[in-house]
C-alpha cells in the first residue's frame, strides 16, 4: 500500500500540467479557433466597407481628343463670320455625387448590419475557444485516467510477480499444487497483456491531448492536477434554472441572436431600394474648348453645375423584394436554430446533472469498496504468514484490490468530468 502511495505521488508533479491549463492552450492550438479568426477578419473588413459607402462619391477625369478637319462654317450675317472647327480637345472634369436619401434610409442600417457581424463573428470566435478548451479539458481527464490506469496495472504485476515467486517456492516443497501454480502463471501473463493495452491506450490519449493543446513532441507531458483531491459541486439547482442562466451566459445564444438582428437589418436596408433615391451632384469642367462656351475657342474655360436628381429603378425594386425574402428565409433559419440549440442544451444540462448525480454515487461507493478490498487483502496476507490462507487466495486478494482502487481513482475523474460538462452546458466557462 505504502508502494503504491509513492507511486501516486510521484505521478502527480508539481508543476505540471492542469485540465485549465490545457483548457487555455487549446484556443490557440484549434484550427477551428484559426478559421473563426479569418472570419472575423473578414466580418471587420466588411464593417469597414460598409462604412466607407457614407463617402461622398468622388471621382476625377483628364482626357485629350484629337478631332478630324471640320470645314469652317460660316454665319451669314452681313458680311459673314466663320467659325473654325477645332481638332485638339482637352478636358480635366470632377465630380461629386452625394447620396441624400442613402444617408437617412440605407447607410445608417447598413453600417449597423455589419457592426452585428462583427459582433457574431467575435462571439463565435470565443465560443470555438471555449468548445476546443472542453475538448482538451476532457482530454486531459482521459489521459489522467489511462495513465493511472497503467500505474495500477503495473503495480498490479510487480504484486503478481511477487506471489509467484512465492507460489513456486511452495511448489518445488509441495506445499502447493501444479495447478495452483499454473493459474498464478496466468495470472500473471494476462497482467502483462493488460499493462501493454493500458501503456498503448496511455500513448494514444497523450497523443490526442498534444494535437488538442498544439504540445510538441519534445515537450514532456506530466499531470499537475491531484485528481484524489475532493471535488466541490454544489447543490443541485433546477432544470428550468439552469436553462435560463444557460440561455444567458452561452455565446452560442448570442451569437444567433446577434445574427439575426444582423438580418433584420440588412431588411431594414433593402427596404430602402423600393423608395425613389434623392442625390445632389457638383461637376467641375476646365477644358479646352469648353463645350458651354459659344464661339468655341482654343482655349481652358473653367465651367461648373450642380443640382439634385431623384432617381428610381424598377430593377433594383424587384431584386430587393427577392433579397428582403432571403434574408426574412435566413432569419427564420437562425431562429430554428435556436430552438434546436434550446433542445440540444436543455438535454445537455440534464444529462450532466444526472452525470454528476451518478459520479458522486460512484465516489461514494467505490470508497466503501476500496476500504473493504484493502481490509481483505490485510486479513488475506495475515492468514498467509499465520499458513491458514494460500498464495492463491492473496492473488485474488491483490486482484479485488487492484479493482477497487481502479475504481475509486476512475470515479473521481468521472465527477470532474462530468463538473466540467456542467459548467459548459450551463455557459460558467463563458463568464
């Protein structure tokens, strides 16, 4: 028993490394976490966009024409007075274009729009951190699980070992049978099998915690979490409880929601094609010749116009009433969505609670068991050296043992387990 305490203790370093700890580096190691990056890239890229459209429309030109030979023609009045026709032009014109209407009806909605992507794609960035972080926290507890695992094997076979040596000593002097001597030999040989399975199963565990938590293989993993340290888990609210603070603190919520607020916008703003579009304009013309000034004369005339023209387009009001269905379709999606997310989370929380309900049973029990297997394997070992017990019986001792301290450890991580699943389905990982 003593063994097998330093043993423990040695697996546990401090130190290394904890479920939280692994639960941090996963956001940056997830490439899910990566693509919602880009995302969120694009959706700020797209806010900027939309607010660069407020811009007043500004555009400039500079052109030279070279017009053929025109013959001169000739007012007749009085004596007559010939006009010439010239064959150079040169213009340099700007213009400003201000969409009145757009301002008030478009932009305003537009901008807004774009302002709740950003917002969505920031909150589903942080939701995917928070998605691969319980990932990699279940992750860890399975890894700590295997690795103990191999541990009580590994102690389980140098026990084993151990007692056949002592079964063989008592064979050679027939105090024992062949055959009790053939089934600790088998005992022992299925001892090994289960420490190469449980190291293999070990191996893959690490394995998928470093791809989670991006470890290279050169950096040493160790277990920085005491998992036989209690767990605190509160009382056991309601379920209606639950799946109120849930809908509060869950990015997944939020970010639908803010989605389809995003969509309501985007309606508000095609709304404004089906209305006619007021604009005022301002052009500036400095050309040689001035197409206003009469006679034409090789010469630069600055010239200039402004005004107000109200427009309306029946294809863009068709298109529109198309486009306010898709995204009213789009919308009505997010919110199928969400019903199917209310669904999904309330039978999440439930089933943790019934998980963290059944682990806490399980810890309760497996103490008594494991008390009752160390109290049979003492009297089983006194009964040996007292010669009223065979070697036999110590293996099966040692065996009931081994089970129960597998059991008592596996039920500690099941509780943590199953917390950690609690929290998340709640949306405690989001505050």
């Amino acid at each position: 028993m003593a063994a097998f305490d330093r043993d423990l203790d040695a697996l546990f370093a401090t130190g290394g490394l904890t479920a939280a700890q692994a639960a941090a580096r996963a956001g940056a190691a997830s490439p899910t976490v990566r693509r919602r990056v880009a995302e969120l890239d694009a959706a700020v890229a797209q806010l900027q966009a939309a607010e660069l459209a407020r811009v007043p429309v500004v555009s400039g030109r500079a052109s030279y024409t070279r017009l053929s030979h025109v013959a001169p023609f000739t007012i007749p009045v009085g004596p007559g007075v010939a006009i010439q026709s010239l064959e150079n032009a040169y213009l340099a014109e700007a213009q400003l274009v201000i969409p009145l209407s757009d301002y008030v009806l478009r932009y305003p909605r537009l901008v807004d729009a774009a302002r709740l992507g950003a917002d969505a794609a920031r909150l589903n960035k942080r939701s995917s951190e928070l998605s691969a972080g319980e990932d990699a926290r279940l992750a860890y507890y399975e890894w700590v699980r295997a690795k103990l695992q191999v541990l009580i094997a590994q102690r389980q076979l140098v026990q084993v070992q151990r007692t056949l040596d002592q079964v063989r000593a008592l064979t050679e002097v027939q105090r024992l049978s062949r055959a009790d001597l053939l089934r600790v030999e088998s005992q022992e040989a299925q001892a090994e099998q289960v420490v190469d399975q449980l190291a293999n199963l070990a191996a893959l565990r690490e394995e998928q915690l470093r791809l989670l938590i991006g470890a290279p293989v050169r950096e040493p993993l160790a277990i920085g979490e005491d998992i036989r340290a209690d767990v605190a888990v509160g009382e056991a609210a309601q379920l209606d409880q639950l799946m109120t603070s849930a809908a509060r603190q869950r990015l997944e919520f939020q970010v639908i929601d803010t989605g389809i607020q995003a969509k309501d916008s985007q309606r508000a703003a095609e709304q404004a094609n089906l209305l006619p579009r007021l604009s005022a304009f301002g052009t500036a013309d400095y050309a040689d010749p001035n197409p206003r000034v009469f006679p034409q004369e090789d010469k630069f005339t600055f010239t200039w116009q402004i005004g107000a023209q109200l427009t309306w387009t029946l294809n863009d009001a068709l298109i529109s009433r198309t486009t306010d269905h898709r995204l009213r379709a789009e919308a009505n999606e997010l919110r199928a969505d969400r019903e199917n997310l209310e669904h999904g989370t309330r039978i999440e929380i439930l089933a943790a609670q019934q998980a963290v309900a059944i682990a806490q049973r399980s810890l309760a029990t497996s103490q008594k068991g494991l008390a009752a297997a160390e109290e049979g394997y003492r009297v089983r070992k006194e009964l040996l050296d007292a010669e009223r017990a065979t070697a036999v019986e110590l293996v099966d001792a040692e065996t009931e043992l081994t089970r129960a301290r597998i059991t008592a450890l596996n039920a500690r991580v099941d509780l943590r387990v199953a917390r950690a699943q609690l929290d998340h389905a709640i949306g405690n990982d989001a505050r």
